[in-house]
C-alpha cells in the first residue's frame, strides 16, 4: 500500500461520517457519537497526514504552495469542530455549522486526491510512497488512541 491508498481509506470513513452526521436531529446520543467519532477520525487523519505527508513535501519547492494552502484548510476544520463543540446540538445554527464542516471536508479531500496527489505523485519516490503509508497508519492508530481517551 502507499501513502496514497492510505489517505484515501481515511478519506472515505470521513465522508461516511459526515454524511450520518447530517442525517441526526436535535440533540441526541446518536449525534453525540457520530460527532465524536468524525472529530476523532479528523484531528488523528490531520495530525497523522501532516507529518507524514506534507511535511516531506514542504521540502520540495514544487510542494510548498499547495500544501500551505491544504494546512490552511486543516485549521478551517478544527475551527469549524470547535464551533460545534461550544454550540447548543439543538440549534439551527449547530446544523448550519456541521454542514459547513461537511463542505469543508468535502472541498478539502477532493482537492487533496485531484491536484495534490498528483503533484506528489511526482515529487515522492516509490519507496517514498510505501514508507510513509507505514509510517501514517502507525501514527494515525497512535493519534486516534488518544483523542479518543481524551
């Protein structure tokens, strides 16, 4: 597996979890958890994907620019995630918000697999690619741990 393959696994279970999350209504267990997972599957993916994706490519001028800008995107989450944690679940605007961070995701992992895998597809070697897989998923079991402890 590469880096790649890795990513879009994660990808996949955050647009499944989004996609619960706009099915809830009203304040509910049901919503709290999937809220909970979906944080989770976010902040462990961002930290995860950080280190071991974009920190390599920042070392390539051709990787600097867009990764700037998908960094940016990861704080636009976790600020949309904190919003939604001080808001009241039985609000309006706590659905209006969800929906935004479900956009967000949306845009981000799309632009992540149309343009920034191909870009990175030409900067990483292989051995690149199967190497830091490893080292994501390691890091992304580790993170998940511990935000779900927290």
């Amino acid at each position: 597996m590469n880096i790649f393959e890795a990513l879009r696994q994660s990808h996949e279970v955050q647009r499944q979890l989004g996609a619960q999350l706009l099915q809830t209504r009203g304040a509910s267990e049901e919503r709290d958890e999937i809220f909970k997972q979906f944080k989770i599957e976010l902040e462990a993916h961002e930290t995860a994907e950080e280190r071991y994706f974009y920190v390599p490519l920042l070392m390539d001028d051709n990787g600097v620019d867009l990764t700037r800008h998908a960094l940016s995107e990861h704080h636009k989450i976790d600020e949309y995630i904190e919003e939604l944690e001080q808001a009241d679940q039985t609000t309006s605007s706590w659905m209006a918000t969800a929906k935004k961070l479900v956009e967000q995701v949306h845009h981000h992992l799309s632009e992540e697999e149309h343009r920034f895998f191909q870009m990175s597809g030409k900067i990483l070697t292989e051995q690149q690619k199967q190497e830091l897989a490893e080292q994501y998923f390691a890091e992304f079991e580790r993170q998940k741990e511990k935000y779900a402890a927290a």
